[in-house]
C-alpha cells in the first residue's frame, strides 16, 4: 500500500533498491523521529505539569512548615507556661507547708511534697512503691480502706491522725484525684497540722466551762446560797477546770499570820487543820497582795515552801487572795504534782472564784448587819407606832407593812393599791389629803408629802388621828415613787384637845380672877389714900 500523511509513497519494485531502500528507511527515521519528538513534547509538557504541581506542593509544605513554626512556637509557650505552673504549683505547696501525698488507683505513690517526707519517712526513691509498704511516723489505720472509699464514693474523706509518740495533730483529708477527662485516676491526701487549733479548742472549751462554773456560782451567791457551802465544793471544781492535782482554800486567823484549812481538794490534811503562814505561799500572797505562780517549787526563793504543799509532792501552783469585809479574808490555791506553767486566762479565772467568794463573803455580812439594822428600825417603828408606806404614782400600787395594815384594818395578805388608801380616810378629809398628794407629786414644788388626817378603821370602824409624811422620788420629771411614814396621833390629839379644855378654863378662871382683883383694887382706890393704897389692897388681897 502507500504511505499516507504527506508521506510519499513507494512501490514494491522500487524498496528493492538501494536508493529506495535508503529513502525507506529515512522516511521511517523521520516517522520515529517525529513519533519521538511528538512523545517528549507529551513527556515535557507532563514535567511542566509536574513541575507545576511540585511548586504547589513546595508551596503547600513551606505554608506547612510555617504553620509547624506557629505551632511550635506555641507549643513551647504552652509548655513553658506549663512548666511554670508546675513550679509555681510546687512552690504553692512548699510554701503552705501542707503535707501532700499523690497515690494512683492501686496505692502507688506518685509523687508527694517535701513536708510529706517527714511524716512518712520518704525519699525520692520511693516514689512507685506501695503506701502500705511504707512505716509512716503517724497513726494511720485503714489508709488501704480510706482510699477504696474514696474512690467507690468519689467524695472525700476526713480524719485527725497523731504523730506516734508526739502531741502534734493532723487533719488528714483524702480526695479523688481526677485526670483531664474527669475521671477518678487515683486520690490526693492532704495532711493539715491542727495542733494549736486543738490546743485552742481545748481552751475555749475549758474557758467556756469555767464561764459556767462562775456563772453557777455567782447564780448561787445571788440566791442567797452560804458562802461556806460554796466553798466546799469550789477546790473539786477548780481543780478539774485547771486540769490540776490539789486545790484549797485557807482562812486567815485572828493572829493574821496562821491559816485554818476550811476546804480542800487533793489533800491528805481534812479541814481545820492549822496551816503555818508566815513566809509560806499563801502569806507572801498577802503580803504581795496579787496572784502569786510558782512553776517549780524547788526552785523558789521567794518565800519558803510549806510543810502542807512538800508533804503532798506539789511541785506547781497559783494563789490569790479572797478578800473579806474587814480585809483579807484567806487564800485561794490550785496546785500541780508536775512542773506547769499557768495561762493569763486560768489567773483571771481563780481571781475570778476568788471575788465570787469574796462577794459572797461580804454579802453575807452586809445581810447580817442588814438584818441587824432591820430589827432595830422594826422596834423604833413599833416603838414609835410608825408605818411605813411605799407607792408607786405610775401604777396606783403601794406597799405597806404591819404597821399600816393594822392601822386600815386590812389584812396581810391583801393586794394596797391608791383607792384602798382612800378609802380608809375619813370622807371629810379626803380632800385634803388628796391636795397634799397632788402638790407632793408636782415636779415644781418641793417634793414633799405631810397630811393630818381621821382614819376609819376597815374591820372596828374606830376612828383614829393620822400624821402622813413622806419623800417624792423623780426620773426625769415624772415621780416614780413616794416613800415615807404614818404615825397614830389619836392619843396626842386627845391630849391636845384636853390641855385646849383645860387652857380655856384657866383663861375662864383668870378672868374671872382678874376681875375680882380688879374690883377690890378701884373699892381700895375709893376708901384709902394713895400712900396707903398699895398696903391696904395687899392687905384685902391676902385677907
């Protein structure tokens, strides 16, 4: 066949030929030769293609590489900020000195704060290891069951452990740890010291109970409790408040040196013994006349140590002063068989239980001498035949004694209020009366009350003179009270009366008598001469 294409076509006789052959071959050469040149011009416009997409990809991975940049950058920000919390974390709870135990699901440790390594014995090395294989230096029972707790439960636990052999307190506070997502992956036991809070606990419950114990006896002094019945139970009491051995308390003898043991807690002695003064204890308390402590009574060189206090091995103390109406009345003690030392609050205290008794003391005299002068006024007034009358303007209500309810003739029991007074006075004198209070209760005058007045007795009707006299009280104006006396003058006012009868018939006599002596002195006058007047009227006067 022929060739096509713009190629040129060849017979079969003339391919036998040299030339033809040769023009043959070429023909095919430029055939390959353009196929070839057809396929690298296909192939490069491929490697343009790919070379194209290459730069995109160079691009798109220097774009990447910019972005890892980025995020690199801030993934080192994020992991410094991170470092930085862990250290400002770690330096937290150094600075807290809060003990702090990190565990995982099975009670390994993960890693724990430096306080927590002196309350468990840990060393870095032991991080990994079981807690329960760990002596720690504290009580710490159940800690494997703590912990299940805490995590079945996923709420936190708390409990006061001790340090084995020590007085120091912890508040051990167990909580779950959860990771990122939420979930428990272990728990964080806190160890909070709570010593001093408990110490201070303590004391605000032993202050408080001593609170009461004053309250009590205060309470007893006001209801009018014996001075002497208080004080045999005060030392028992004091001395479990003060969270002491002994205590007692000593009353000064009339030589004021010596002391009688009226009451004790502790002691062998029972009480009256006589206790030596002098340079002891309780007599430097009354010499110093304050509180005296004594930590160690070996060691004092203030004054010497008594024979009551080595016989019971006391080695401490406090004592104080209980003051009386005419003076120093005793001793207060409070005594340790240890070495102690006393806080400002248990001085307050046994001053404190020192003045109660002291007040109680000086109210029971006050009482008697009251008592006293009561007796002594209830005989002047009944010697007198005085009442006593107290009202109160604001509510109409007036007390009175005996004296006044015998007078109205009501009874003892009976409620006194301002119409029963009225009513007792005589209806013509009411007025009187009734102006005289008035002017009594005004606030301008003089505060005043005196009335005389007829009284008519409410059971025998009698009828009887009264003498009223009284003071007026005011509080800003308004009188509040009106105390003062009545007195029964029936038997002045019958004596007066009478010497009012007698006084007229001597003025009737003397009258009478005058004019006699008038009419014998003028007949005188008529019959004798003026020289001899004055011996001739003598003279018939006498006759």
């Amino acid at each position: 066949g022929a060739y096509e294409s713009g190629k040129v076509a060849i017979s079969q006789d003339d391919r036998d030929t040299p030339v033809a052959a040769l023009e043959y071959e070429l023909n095919a050469a430029k055939e390959y030769l353009q196929t070839m040149t057809e396929a690298l011009e296909s192939s490069n416009d491929e490697l343009k293609l790919a070379n194209e997409e290459l730069k995109t990809s160079r691009e798109e991975l220097q774009s990447a590489n910019e972005e890892l940049k980025t995020v690199n950058a801030k993934l080192a920000a994020k992991v410094e900020e991170l470092r930085q919390s862990n250290h400002d974390l770690q330096n937290l709870l150094e600075s807290t000195q809060i003990a702090t135990l990190f565990l995982d699901r099975t009670l390994h440790i993960r890693r724990f704060t430096s306080t927590t390594k002196e309350l468990f014995n840990l060393t870095d090395s032991d991080i990994g290891r079981l807690i329960t294989e760990i002596v720690p230096r504290i009580d710490l029972p159940g800690i494997e069951g703590i912990v299940k707790e805490v995590l079945n439960l996923q709420h936190p636990s708390e409990t006061k452990v001790q340090v084995k052999g020590e007085d120091r307190m912890f508040s051990m506070r167990v909580l779950p740890y959860r990771g990122f997502d939420g979930a428990v992956d272990g728990v964080v036991a806190t160890f909070v010291q709570i010593t001093d809070l408990i110490h201070a606990q303590a004391a605000a419950e032993r202050r408080a109970a001593q609170q009461d114990f004053l309250a009590i006896l205060s309470g007893a002094i006001l209801r009018g409790q014996p001075a002497s019945a208080l004080m045999e139970t005060a030392p028992q009491r004091m001395a479990i408040l003060l969270n002491a051995h002994y205590s007692k308390i000593l009353k000064t003898l009339p030589d004021g040196e010596n002391f009688e043991l009226v009451a004790r807690f502790g002691f062998r002695e029972s009480e009256g013994t006589l206790v030596t003064g002098g340079t002891s204890q309780a007599g430097y308390t009354l010499k110093v006349r304050e509180p005296v402590i004594v930590e160690d009574l070996r060691e004092e060189r203030r004054f010497t140590t008594p024979k009551l206090l080595t016989d019971n091995g006391i080695r401490s103390g406090i004592s104080t002063i209980i003051a009386g109406p005419d003076g120093n009345w005793g001793v207060l003690g409070v005594h340790s068989e240890v070495v102690r030392s006393f806080s400002a609050d248990d001085i307050k205290f046994i001053q404190a239980v020192a003045n109660v008794i002291s007040t109680g003391l000086q109210r029971e005299d006050a009482l008697c001498a009251l008592h006293e002068s009561e007796e002594r006024l209830a005989a002047a007034l009944r010697a007198g035949k005085l009442g006593v009358h107290d009202f109160d303007p604001r509510t109409g209500l007036v007390k009175w004694d005996h004296t006044m309810r015998e007078l109205w003739g009501v009874e003892d029991d009976a409620v006194i209020d301002y119409a029963v007074f009225m009513a007792g006075v005589h209806p013509d004198d009411r007025a009187v009366v009734q102006a005289a209070v008035n002017d009594a209760l005004n606030p301008d005058a003089a505060g005043s009350y005196n009335a005389v007045f007829r009284l008519i007795n409410a059971k025998d009707h009698a009828v009887r003179w009264i003498r009223a006299d009284g003071d007026v009280t005011f509080e800003k104006g308004i009188p509040v009270r009106l105390v003062g006396t009545v007195t029964d003058i029936t038997e002045r006012r019958r004596i007066e009366q009478h010497v009012q009868l007698l006084m007229r018939e001597v003025n009737h006599r003397a009258k009478n008598l005058l004019a006699v002596v008038q009419s014998i002195a003028r007949q005188t006058a008529k019959n004798s001469p003026p020289s001899e007047f004055a011996d001739d009227l003598g003279y018939r006067l006498q006759g």
